[in-house]
C-alpha cells in the first residue's frame, strides 16, 4: 500500500507500507487522539536517525582510540578476552 506520509510544515512523501503496518499506526495514532498516522511516523522516523547517529558517533569515538593503548596493555587485555571466551564455551 502506498501512503502519502507528512505534517502541515513538512513536505509530502511517499511510503509503502504493508496493511497491516498501516493498520496498527493507525490504531496508534487513534489511541493517541490523533486524526492520522502522519505524527506517529515522523516520531518513527526522528527517533530512529537519533539512534543512528548516536550509534555513527560512538563508532566514530571508538574508532579514534584505535592505537591509544600500549602494546602491553593491549596484550594484556586480549589475553583477558580470550580467556573469558575460553570460559564461556
């Protein structure tokens, strides 16, 4: 089904959704008093870009440690890491 999805100051877009997808928004959306789905998605689809954006920065955070610890250390912890696995097995 296509689903023309939007709010008052945004702009209009197209969305396939299965029937019963649309379905439950719109019991979601009635449960919440509103009129359509239309706020329901955009709070979707706002949360889900905030998740993958936290998640790109803590990638990018992760990722900038790379070669911060000493050898040693980091031998140190590998050893640590593969005993634990030795003893989850």
């Amino acid at each position: 089904m296509h689903v023309h999805v939007g709010s008052d100051s945004g702009m209009r877009t197209t969305v396939e959704l299965s029937d019963e997808t649309r379905a439950k928004l719109m019991e979601l959306a009635a449960r919440r008093g509103d009129r359509g789905y239309s706020a329901v998605v955009e709070e979707a689809v706002s949360r889900y870009l905030d998740e993958e954006e936290r998640r790109r920065l803590g990638v990018e955070s992760a990722r900038s440690v790379i070669g911060a610890m000493e050898e040693e250390d980091a031998l140190g912890l590998e050893a640590s890491v593969q005993a634990l696995r030795e003893f989850w097995r």
